[in-house]
C-alpha cells in the first residue's frame, strides 16, 4: 500500500476558475488553512496537479500525524482518544496512527466520526516566501516533501 500526503490549502478563491473551486472541493479543502490527510494515489496526484498553485504537499510521518491529531476534533468536538477509537473503529491510537501514515486507512471515508478537513491556524511568524511563487524557488506552493513537518509544526 502507498503512503499518506498532507495537503494543505494556502490561498482563497479570489478570481479563481470555477474548476479549480471544484478540484479543491473534491479533496475537503474549502477553505484557507485547511488539511485532509489521503494515501498518495494516481487520482490524487492529478488533482494535486490541478490546484499546486493553491496547495502544499509532503509525505506525513509519525511526528506529523501526531500534530495532526492535535488539531483532530470528533463531531461532538471531543478530542482523539483511546476510547473514541476503540468505540468506533475498534482499534487503539497507535494502531489508528500506523494505519494512517502507511495509506492503509482512510479518514476521509470518516466524516460522520471526525470534523473534516482539520482546520490549522496561520502560520506561526507568518510564510517565509510568498504564497505564489513555488517552494523549490523559496516561495510556499507545491511540494514540500519532508519540509511539510516544518510549516505543520508552525500551523498547529
């Protein structure tokens, strides 16, 4: 099975293309500073290539699950918990995050159980490039690979 990406929504909707909105829409990301976690598959990467203009991307690990799962709210806005998960979906947090980051399970496919997509907070000491100008060319947008942790840990 493949692993998982986190993507993260940077910019609006300010003059944007209708099918842009709809691609974003597709993957949860509605609104600005917002993240879905998916296993990294062909139907996700083209509509990454899409919408790169308004994302970033990287592989997620165990330190940014467990950021993530900081953020992570159950619908009656209770925190993750042990019990939730043994309740729910019968397994225990460190199995629900191994699962997770190996692309095993899906959290999109549990919006009735979590509030998705997982809202961040802007960035910590703001962006460090500008929002539209790639990231391999020390701006924000697009794939960051590893690097993802880094603005993770400042959005969190």
């Amino acid at each position: 099975m493949s692993s998982s990406v986190v993507i993260i929504r940077l910019r609006g909707r300010a003059g944007g293309d209708w099918r842009i909105e709809q691609t974003l829409g597709l993957l949860r990301l509605n609104r600005r500073y917002s993240a879905m976690v998916y296993p990294y598959s062909e139907e996700i990467k083209g509509m990454i290539r899409k919408v790169e203009a308004y994302i970033t991307w990287g592989e997620l690990d165990e330190e940014g699950i467990n950021m993530l799962l900081n953020r992570m709210k159950t619908r009656e806005g209770k925190k993750i918990d042990d019990e939730t998960l043994k309740i729910n979906l019968n397994m225990n947090i460190d199995d629900f995050k191994q699962k997770i980051v190996s692309g095993e399970l899906r959290i999109n496919k549990y919006s009735k159980l979590f509030n998705l997509p997982i809202s961040l907070h802007p960035p910590r000491e703001g962006f460090y490039g500008k929002v539209s100008v790639h990231f391999k060319n020390g701006g924000e947008y697009g794939y960051r690979g590893s690097y993802i942790k880094e603005l993770l840990r400042r959005m969190v």
